[in-house]
C-alpha cells in the first residue's frame, strides 16, 4: 500500500488517464474528486461488494455513469 499526503488541491495521478483531487478535508472525512475515462469504473468500497455479493459482477462500461 502507498501511503502520502495530500492538500486541499492537489492531485494524484494513475496512469495518463486518472486525476484524484483533494477537495475537502473536515474533522471525520475527506471529499476526493475523480477524473477517470469513461471505461473505468469508480465505486465506494461498499457498492463494491454488494454487486459482488449480488453476483451481479461489475456493470459493462457503456452502462455506467461516470460524467467527467
């Protein structure tokens, strides 16, 4: 696991085609925005599991929304 620190604004890059920016920082959570290509799916951990759970697999990237 990589582990670094990051301010308000400042980005991680995956690949070329991947962005995570700090937006927010509070007390109990941070707000993160993410830039990635439509063919790639972002979920919270918890949906995650629960379409792996669902035996619904991940969904086709056609179907997913993911406004950039």
């Amino acid at each position: 696991m990589l582990i670094i620190s990051r301010r308000i604004g400042e980005v991680l890059r995956i690949n070329e085609d991947v962005r995570i920016m700090v937006l927010d920082v509070d007390k109990h959570s941070v707000k993160l925005g993410i830039q990635a290509p439509r063919h790639v799916v972002v979920d919270r951990e918890e949906i995650y599991v629960q379409r792996l759970q669902a035996g619904a697999g991940l969904p086709a990237p056609a179907a997913q929304s993911n406004p950039q």
